[in-house]
C-alpha cells in the first residue's frame, strides 16, 4: 500500500506526489457545492438501499451506511461539519466522513456509481426542488396581480403605444397582461421540470456499471420519473440546467418590463400609482426623494440572470462526451440564477397587491391625451365614411385640440359637426371613457366586463394546478 504518498485522497492510488496546494484550490468545489449536501445524502441513501436489495451490500452494511449517513446529515445541519479543501468536493467529503465514522462498510458506499453519475444527480435533485419553491412564488405573485387586476376592471388609464398616449385601458386589463407573461413562465418552468425529473444514477463514470444494479429502484426512490436512457449522455447532459436558466432569463425579463412601468408609474410627472414606504428608499442628500429601489433592483439582476444564461451555453459549447471537469463551472451561475430568481419572485409577490392606483390621476391622463380619437374614427365609420376618410377628420379635429388645448370629449357638438356634419349628440357616448373602453366588449378586450372574466379565468387557472 502506497501510505507514504498522496494519503488523503480517495483516488491517491496511482499518485507519486501530493496535488499542488494551489491546484488543489483551484481545481475544489466544495466551497460552493456543499449546498447539495442534502441532496447528495438522498442520493446515497437511495444507491446503498438499492445495492443492499441487488445482494452488492448485506443488510448489516446497509443499515451502517443509512446511520453513518444520519449523523453525517445531523453534523451538517448542525454547522458542525468540517468541510475540507483537500477532499475536493461535496461528494468526497461526505464519502469520507462517512468512512470515518462507520469504518470499512464506508468504502463499500461508492460501488457502481462514479463522482459522475453523482453529481448528474444531485443537481437534478436541488433543482428540482428549488423549481418546486420557484413556482410557489410565482403563483403567490400571480394571485396578488390577478387579484389587484379584479379590484380594478373598471379603473380606467391611457393605454400607450410607443409610451405615447394611444387609447383608454381597464387598469386590471393591464395587470392581466402582466399576468399573461407570467402565466407563459410557469408553463416553462413545468416543461423544464418534466424533461428534467430522470435518473441519471446508475450511468457510473459514463459506460454503466458490472454490478447488478437496478437503475428503476434508485429513481423511484428519489422521485424521479423514470432512469435516463443513455449512460454517455446521463454524466455529459446539462440541457435541464440551460433550460432552467433560459426560463429565468425570460421571467427576469418579465419582471423587468413590469419594474419599469412601475418606477414610471411612481414618478412625479405620471404618479399613477403610490408605492408603500417600505419597498422604497430615501436619499441621502434629497430629502423630498422615494426611490423605487425594489423595482429598480429587479430591473438591474436580469443582467446577471442573463450573464448566467450565457456562460452555461458557453460552458457546454464543444465539450465532447461524455463527463469533463468544465462541467464543475455548472454550480455557481445555477446557484446564482436560482437565488436572484427566487429573491426577485418575493420581492413581487410582496409588492405587487400592496399597489395603489391613483385612480383620478390615471383618468386625467386618459382623458387628456386625445385617447378616445380611434373611437371618433370607428363612430364615423358607423356613419358611413370609409375608414382612411374618418382618419383624416379626426385627424383635423385633434389638430384643432391641440390648438385651443379641448379634449374631444370637451368640444361642442356644433364644433364637431364643423369637421363632420353628420354628427350627433351620441358621439358623446363613445368619446367618454367609459364608452372607450365598455365598447371593446369581446374576448382579450379592456371592457370592464370582459376584464372582470378574464381574471376569473385567470385565477382557476392558478388554482387549478
Ligand atoms: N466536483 C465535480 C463536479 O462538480 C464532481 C464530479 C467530478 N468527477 C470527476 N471525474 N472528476 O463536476
């Protein structure tokens, strides 16, 4: 036995010298990747029980195993671990607490399975947990939107296009937009997780493994929904944590979009909305200053989401199959993506309901900006002229609004019927804005009842899942 050589490794048998301290350093993981402590655990739990049940392990040695394991979990817990450098990473720590613990039988733990297959799996393991919790907090913030939407299908505030005043929208008809997006990354969030939940334990180092083992027992005991297919592709594959992270890119994006109405929203010069005091900041020089810090924070983290996104394709560009070290840079941008998704997820869920619409300063702006022309347009229509025609007269009467600085709702009827003769006093009823937006009474519009419907629908479907 080679005892006088590299000792403290479990793979020091064919070594002549110690690693170099600085390669030893540079090449550990465990400083970032003991967070999958728990689910390398089940992991092992998991393979021990299923070797004991293929006759690999006897019954006495698995019992030692699952009790080593205990307390390795219990010291974990406890923050009484002494995780070491020189043990490279998660899995070989734990590995070799164990043996230290329980003896022999702890070296028997790691027959047919490989670092490989391990790590395959514990990641899959923590990331399906952490979507589980992702998705939670999605929901909680889609209810609170649906629900500040429901209480406003009839607040009325100018719709924009291009951010210029285009036409009047049901404030709650705006939030279920909002809603619409989020509803799209929960469905992405569930795609990734089913093509996700499968077993790669069993792979070994990447050709299989001599012993008997029974790969459906290992996935079925850790929740998996069946063993992967390809031994190469189960150690090699990193699809599910790019799928993740193209979710996340696109939900930050979201709530970036979201961020950004709010901080304009909250501004002096729109003051649509009040923000509570304890989402926001004050300056440290400007004393009349509330900064929207929490929206403008969300804004500013889907750059590192992004930068997440990126360097895991980046990471996966070229590798040839099947395991490579590379695959170690996976941990920190998913562990970054997860907790800036999560964080970023609470942050809304907690804001979103406790919005106040200032519901008279919206309707001004709706009502001052010539929002109701198109419907003038449509009125004309009704009328008889041709579309491009109706265009053109409204078109002349917004200019003349510019002029004597009169809403069309403002103009007398005589006034009007200068541009149009035909004209009559029920043109009142589409260019208030309550006739604007009650009008486009059909599936997707903004008409109160319409809105009103559409947040039922949306809640079922949340509460449906
Ligand atoms: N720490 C490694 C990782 O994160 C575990 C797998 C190491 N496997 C190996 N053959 N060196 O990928």
């Amino acid at each position: 036995m080679s005892k006088d050589k590299d000792t403290s490794k479990l793979w020091g048998g064919r070594f002549n010298e110690p690693t170099d301290s600085f390669v030893q350093r540079y090449t550990a993981s465990v400083t970032f990747d003991q967070r999958m402590a728990a689910e390398d655990i089940a992991g092992s739990r998991a393979h021990a029980s299923m070797l004991a049940s293929v006759g690999v392990l006897t019954q006495a040695e698995l019992e030692q195993i699952l009790d080593g394991l205990d307390q390795v979990a219990a010291e974990i817990e406890a923050g009484e671990f002494n995780w070491s450098i020189e043990l490279e990473d998660v899995h070989m720590n734990i590995e070799a607490r164990l043996t230290e613990l329980i003896g022999i039988t702890g070296k028997k733990l790691h027959t047919g399975r490989s670092r490989n297959d391990q790590v395959a799996t514990d990641i899959r393991l923590y990331l399906r947990s952490a979507i589980d919790r992702i998705a939670e907090e999605l929901t909680r913030l889609q209810r609170g939107t649906i629900g500040l939407a429901a209480d406003n299908t009839a607040t009325i505030m100018p719709g924009f296009t291009h951010l210029q005043t285009a036409q009047p929208v049901s404030f709650g008809h705006h939030l279920l937009a909002w809603n619409e997006m989020l509803e799209r990354d929960h469905g992405r969030l569930m795609d990734c997780r089913t093509r996700m939940n499968q077993s790669p334990l069993g792979a070994a180092a990447l050709a299989g493994t001599t012993y008997p083992i029974e790969r459906e027992h290992t996935a079925a005991a850790l929740g998996f929904d069946k063993p992967t297919e390809n031994s190469l592709d189960s150690v090699s594959d990193r699809d599910f944590a790019i799928e993740f992270c193209s979710f996340a890119s696109l939900l930050m994006t979201h709530l970036s979009r979201m961020s950004e109405e709010l901080v304009i929203w909250a501004s002096a010069q729109f003051n649509f909305i009040e923000l509570p005091d304890r989402f926001c900041t004050g300056s440290s020089i400007m004393p009349q200053k509330k900064n929207p810090d929490v929206p403008e924070l969300v804004r500013g983290k889907v750059g590192r989401v992004n930068g997440h996104l990126i360097s895991l394709l980046t990471l996966m560009k070229s590798q040839p199959l099947a395991y490579n070290k590379d695959n170690q840079e996976d941990k920190e941008p998913l562990f970054d993506t997860v907790d800036t998704v999560l964080d970023s997820l609470r942050a809304f869920a907690d804001m979103v309901p406790a919005i106040k619409p200032r519901v008279e300063n919206m309707r001004e702006a709706a009502r001052s900006g010539f929002s109701t022309a198109t419907d003038l347009a449509d009125y004309l229509v009704g009328l008889g002229l041709p579309f491009r025609d109706a265009h053109e007269v409204v078109g002349t009467a917004v200019a003349h609004g510019v002029e004597t600085g009169l809403d069309l709702a403002e103009m007398e009827l005589a006034t009007l019927q200068g541009f149009c003769a035909d004209i009559r006093e029920d043109v009142f009823d589409v260019l208030t804005l309550e006739g604007s937006i009650g009008a486009r009474d059909h599936l997707g519009g903004t008409a109160p009842n319409q809105v009103a419907a559409a947040a039922g629908r949306a809640l079922a479907l949340v509460e449906s899942r």
